[in-house]
C-alpha cells in the first residue's frame, strides 16, 4: 500500500538502527510527543532497535487524556439531562470521571451517541429539532478544523438545538510547560505530524531556540519514527537546536492555512486545564464571543463545576514523561482497559493502553 509498506520496511529499519548507534555517542532523551507514535513505537519494537542509553520518553500528545476531570464531570451532568443527546467521539464514552463516565450515563438511560465527525451530531441536531444536542469537542489542533466547521454549519442552519463541550488544546504550549518543569530531563522532541500537517512548524522554533532543544516533526511509520530519532541525535550531537520536517510527504512550514484561518474565525485561545499537569497558560481554545451561545458549559450552567483528580492514578506522572506506564503499582492489576483507573489506559493514543497491549503479559499467559 503506498505511503505504508515503504515505511515499514525491515531491513531500512535496521539501516537506520545502525546509522542512530553510530551516531549517539552519550545517551540522550528524546520525547515523542504524539500518543499515535507511542502506539508505532510499542508495538514495533523500535525502542528496541536503539542504544541502551537512548531514552525514549512518552509525552503528553494523547487528547482524551489529558482531558481534566471537571470536563468530564460536566459532560456526564448534561448527558444525563432530559431531552439531552450527547454525542462523542468512542475513545471518551468510557474516560472515568469523578462518579462515573459517559457509558454509565447511557446504561442508565441516557441518550448517549457515538460519532465519528462533528458533522454527524450537526446532523443529529437537525434531524432531532425538539432535542438538545451536545457535542463533546475534544482534540488537538487535528480536530479544531472540523469541530469549527460543524459549529460554522450549526449557525448556516439556524439550529438553536446543537451546542459544545470544547476541550480543544494546543501543542505548543505543552511541550513549554514540559521543558519548564522541574528536574525537566528532556533533550529533544519528536512533534507530532497529523498536529503540523494542520499548523505548520513555526510556532516551534522559538520554542527550539530559547530552550536550546532540537524539534524534529515526524510522522507514524516505523521508518518515520526512526529517521526522525536520527535526525535528533545528529542535531545533539552536532549542539544544534533548530525544527527540522522529516514528515515531508504531509507538513509544510506554514501548514494549512485555510484550516488555520476557519480555526481563527471561530475560536480564540484561552488558558486550559490538563489532566496530570494543571492549568498551562495559552493551551486551549474556546469559542469566540460570537458563538458562545453555542457553548455547553453556558447553555446548562455547568462551566463552574471543579473537581480534584484521584491520587490512585499515576497517569500526570506518565503524561509529563517522569514515569514510564509500567511503574505504576495499579499497572495490569487494578488498572485495565476494562476497568481503568485513568484515562491514558482508555484511549487509543494513551501510554497505558499502548503498554498494557504490546507489553503486558497478562497472569494466565505468565
């Protein structure tokens, strides 16, 4: 298949283990920021293909786990409204909150719906006129595009009956806040590729030269991830600190602009809340004034609602990339994909899951 067996070759595969060995001569930790690469490179094998002291380090690139507590809490309260339908993507239905997760709500009778694009619960909306129907905005920049379209297509129609729960956030400001916290042991990023294919890189270069890290964007094969390991090495080794495209076939500098200008029109950033970091300064978007009648959190009165994150998951020590997912006492045990502690063993980009499904012998293989 083009663009996917090329890049999964083995033998280039092994080339590039050579060429990243030859290269390093001190060990180095490199985050890859992007759930989906910690996923490839699990299931892979590539942290097995590096030097011994080659650290790779999980970041916090998964959307549905860094959603905080509260937001959840909130979708759960409007979901078990009256004359609610709620719509989610499948990887949130089953987020634990502080009482319960969305699943709970539809077991106990709620309108709970799973979509695939905003545009279905536009849809829903129209074809559902004396309803109330919610949609639960959560993604990186990936997703801003469509969720602003679907909210664009909202107003066109004139439905009074469609609003969101936004938990958009970005980047950027992720990765500041990673390099700004304490005892910070990272040396270089893997960016996340599907996020610059939409923004564009720029807004990492500041970011490279005032912390003195090299930022290398990357996409998802095996081969992708490798040469994008070879190519962080070889900036710190060589004492470089610059943004570097190995995703040529899908980013461009300046990214997508129009996706980048119908972002603009419709939201603006404001400061968020990250489950297991806090609250990062820049780091999300709401909506613009002209569309906050279509904000959930307004529309049912739930915006006020705060809530403490459980001290039985370690998952903010494996977000900021302290802990690794298989260090946590809970691990394969207490915590499980059927029965989750936190969020990073539900989704589909979480450490966790990604750890428990490649690496996890479970007691009755053992």
């Amino acid at each position: 298949m083009k663009f996917v067996s090329e890049y999964r070759d083995r033998n280039a595969a092994m080339e590039f283990s050579r060429l990243i060995s030859e290269a390093a001569t001190r060990g180095w930790n490199i985050m890859e920021v992007c759930g989906g690469q910690t996923h490839s490179i699990l299931k892979y094998g590539i942290d097995q293909l590096l030097p011994e002291d080659l650290e790779l380090i999980h970041g916090p690139g998964c959307p549905v786990c860094v959603t905080p507590v509260e937001l959840v809490d909130q979708a759960v309260l409007i979901a078990g409204m009256e004359g609610v339908i709620f719509c989610s993507f499948g990887d949130m239905l089953r987020v634990p909150g502080s009482v319960s997760d969305l699943l709970g709500v539809r077991a106990a009778g709620g309108d709970v719906r799973m979509v695939y694009s905003p545009m279905d619960a536009v849809s829903i909306a129209s074809a559902n006129p004396e309803r109330q129907v919610v949609f639960f905005a959560v993604g990186f920049e990936t997703t801003a595009p469509v969720t602003a379209a679907a909210v664009l297509q909202a107003r066109r129609l004139g439905l009074e009956n469609f609003s969101m729960l936004v938990s958009h956030v970005l980047v950027p400001p992720a990765i500041e806040a990673v390099l700004s916290s304490p005892g910070c042991s990272v040396d270089g990023f893997l960016a996340a590729g599907h996020v610059c294919s939409v923004m564009g890189y720029e807004e990492y270069e500041p970011i490279a030269s005032r912390y003195g890290v090299p930022i290398v964007v990357t996409g998802f094969e095996p081969l992708d991830i490798l040469e994008g390991i070879h190519m962080c090495v070889r900036q710190l080794e060589g004492g470089t600190c610059k943004v570097e495209n190995q995703y040529l076939r899908a980013v461009s500098r300046k990214g997508n602009t129009a996706a980048v200008d119908m972002i603009r029109e419709v939201f603006t950033v404001t400061d968020r809340k990250w489950r297991g970091l806090g609250e990062i300064p820049g780091s999300g978007l709401q909506l613009r004034s002209g569309f906050r009648d279509l904000d959930a959190g307004l529309r049912f009165g739930v915006g006020h609602i705060q809530v403490e994150e459980s001290g039985e998951c370690i998952s903010g020590e494996v977000l900021r990339g302290n802990r690794k997912p298989d260090q946590c006492p809970a691990f394969g045990g207490e915590c499980t994909p059927e029965h989750p502690l936190g969020a990073p063993m539900v989704s589909s980009e979480g450490a966790c899951s990604a750890y428990y499904r490649y690496r996890h012998v479970r007691k009755q293989d053992e």
